[in-house]
C-alpha cells in the first residue's frame, strides 16, 4: 500500500508537475491492484490509506466508523470501492451513501405494500420525520438512540404529547433501524437497542358514555338538523345510531358500502371487512330491527359498490359530532373533564352492555377488543356498587350473629 502524488508533463511548458490530489494504489483480496484518487490534502489522504486498510482486513463486516467514513466520501472514490466489491454483501453497497430520508421512503412504501392503511403510513412517516429533522440525521452513522429518546421527551409534557405519544413516535423509529438492518441496507449495532417504550401511567383523553336521555335528544336533534359536512341530518343521525348500537369506529364505518348489509340475514347484519377493521379482523355485527329498516331504506338507491354514507374524513368525524351536540344542549366536556368526542359513542355502546348486565367475556365478543382487560374498564361503575353490596352483606352477617355460635364478637372482628 502507498500513497503518493503522480508526476505528469505539462504539455504547455514541458514542465514535470505533480498531480493536485493524492492516490493510493493497493492490492486488494482478490489479489488485484487498485489505483485510488483521493484527496488533495495529505492528512485526510493519509486517514484514507488507514481506513482502506481497515476495510481490506474486516471481510465486509464494517464497523460503525467505517461506515461513516465511507458515507463521508464523496461519490468517485465511494463508487470505486463499491464496484471493485470490497464490500461483501451487494444490497449494503448499492446503499453505502444513501441518505436517511431515501431508505425512509423505500421503507413507507413497504408499509403500503403490506396492506397498512394510508393515514397509517402518513403518521409514521411524520413521527420518523420529525426526529431525523429534530436530530439533524442524515446518515445511518448519524444515529443515537438517547439522542431520539432525549428529543422525544422535550416535546412530552402538559404542553406537548402525552405518554402514549411518545411511545408511538419511539415505536415508529424502532421500527425503521430495525428493518434498515433486516434489509442489509446499512452495517453495525441497531442505535435503538436497548431504548425501550415508557410504562404508560397517564391517559390523556378522558372520555364519557352518554346517558340514555343523552343519546335519544341527540339523535333527534340531529335528525331535524340542517346539511352540515356534506350530510342530511337524517344521514349523520344513521351513523351515531350505527356506532351507538353496534361501537363501530368512525374509521370503520366510512368504510362501509352497501354490500357491507345484509338485510335478507335474520337478524340483519353488517360486515366490515379485515382491511378497515383495527386488528385486521372482520366482523359481522348485528344490527337492532328499527335501525335495519332505516338502514335500508337510506340505502335503497344506491349501487353495491357505493359508500353507505357521505361521511367526512375520519379525523373530523369529531367536529361533525361536536356540532350535533352543541345543538342538543350537551356540553362536550363536563366538569370532570371527560369529552364526548366521536369515540365517546362506541365507549357508550360497551358502558350501556355492562349497564344491562352483559357477561363480560360476552361484552368483549361485541366490543371486537382484543384482550377481556380492555372491555373490563367499563365494567368498573357497575363492579363499584356490586362490591359496596357485598361489603354491606358481610356486615350484616357478621353483626347479626350470636356470640355463642363458634365466631366470637362481631365487635372484634377484623381482616387479616
């Protein structure tokens, strides 16, 4: 190996001049001598010629600062290294060099590809975004995964994202160094490893069901109410009378067509298909006679394959409820804080089955929750006043009793 500036004859004066940059020639592994142009300064040369050592004596396993430097390069010579394969593994080639936000878009439209909903892949890719642009990353070497967690909890707090939030964001980004490695795009130690989420203790929306009374007066206001967000009062009263007896999520039910129904079915029923279900699993809800009837007279003139409803965008499902609410003089937070938000009426749907003395597990069929912990915290004002029952049964029993029946004094009694 040996770094030096070739001499040349200038065709002008005759002259012999020495080259402005200097090159190193070398014998790779393959036995094959290389000529390399470098730099014209000598000490980033003379690092070039050590990192070039370092390179023929790792066997394509590069080190973390081998990475770096061979992204600092600028692309003739990073080419050279690339075509002369002193790099073992072709795909970590083709990528030496390529920017954060190049591998980022590759990595959303495999998202896309594995069925993942739009607006899905659109808040990955804000959340990634946003701490490659927060961190000022831009090459795979860049990366530092308590640089990640220490931007994300500058923006957490009373004032910014919550817990939840900030676990999202965090998952997004793990996910992405994950699938760099998995794909061999880049070399090294994952920067994310060992920075776990946060245990979430805080949940931010507060929300309530509404009251029987409530969810009567809204559907009939809404009903008489004008066209607002490109629906009938009719048809916006349709969907809070669907999610109110079925918890289908706002997001689920614009997805519905007509041939999501099935009147003929007794009882009748609507199917929401895997791909628009959360947890990518279909469903066929039952759906109550009167809101049947309506359903299909809503739906008689229109095509298989049209939208049930004109509803807006699912994120503003909760300004179209809102304003619904406002006319049916029901505040939108009440004094403890809790919103009635679009979600409120499927969080509704699950109260009032606990309120009619739903067995849980049976609760958790029609809630499509993934796990009995989810539906059972709607169960709790209804286990509240179980448990204060039996605590005033044991008293009794336990005050009642004679002092000669093998039990001693009440008055003594107590819990270990």
């Amino acid at each position: 190996m040996k770094l030096y500036k070739p001499e040349f004859k200038d065709k002008r004066t005759g002259e012999n001049c020495k080259c402005k940059h200097w090159y190193l020639t070398f014998i790779d592994n393959r036995q094959i001598r290389r000529r390399l142009p470098l730099f014209s300064d000598k000490r980033a040369s003379q690092r070039a010629e050590q990192k070039i050592e370092d390179l023929l004596n790792c066997n394509g396993n590069l080190s973390t600062d081998l990475q770096k430097w061979i992204e600092s390069l600028p692309d003739k010579p990073r080419s050279k290294l690339i075509e002369w394969q002193l790099i073992e593994s072709q795909r970590l080639s083709a990528n030496l060099g390529k920017v954060l936000a190049e591998h980022l878009s590759d990595f959303l439209g495999g998202l896309g590809a594995d069925g993942n909903k739009a607006y899905y892949v659109e808040q990955t890719q804000r959340a990634i975004t946003s701490i490659l642009e927060g961190c000022h990353f831009k090459f795979w070497s860049d990366l530092d995964g308590n640089k990640v967690k220490t931007f994300l909890a500058k923006g957490r707090g009373s004032t910014g994202y919550g817990e939840r939030s900030y676990n999202s964001r965090l998952q997004a980004f793990k996910s992405f160094t994950s699938w760099l490695l998995e794909e061999e795009r880049v070399a090294g130690r994952d920067p994310m490893k060992g920075h776990n989420l946060i245990k979430q203790t805080e949940f931010r929306k507060k929300r309530r069901a509404l009251t029987f009374k409530e969810m009567h007066h809204l559907l009939k206001t809404t009903e008489a109410a004008p066209i607002r967000f490109n629906m009938s009062g009719h048809e916006r009263a349709l969907i809070y009378r669907l999610a109110l007896q079925t918890g289908l999520r706002a997001g689920e039910l614009k997805s519905l067509r007509k041939l999501s129904f099935d009147f003929a079915a007794k009882p009748a029923n609507v199917h929401v298909e895997p791909s628009d279900a959360k947890g990518k699993r279909p469903a066929d809800l039952v759906l109550m006679d009167d809101t049947a009837k309506a359903l299909e007279e809503h739906l008689s003139g229109k095509d298989l394959a049209d939208p049930a409803f004109n509803m807006v965008h699912n994120t503003n499902a909760a300004n179209m409820l809102k304003a619904d609410l406002k006319i049916a003089g029901i505040v939108y937070r009440d004094e403890a804080g809790r919103d009635l938000d679009f979600h409120s009426l499927r969080h509704s749907f699950i109260t009032h089955l606990a309120l009619a003395g739903v067995h849980p597990s049976v609760a958790q069929q029609l809630a499509r929750h993934s796990s009995i912990t989810l539906t059972m915290k709607y169960y709790t004002h209804v286990l509240r006043p179980s448990e204060v029952q039996a605590i005033d049964s044991l008293q009794k029993i336990t005050t009642n009793h004679k002092p000669d029946d093998g039990y001693g004094d009440a008055k003594n009694l107590s819990v270990a």
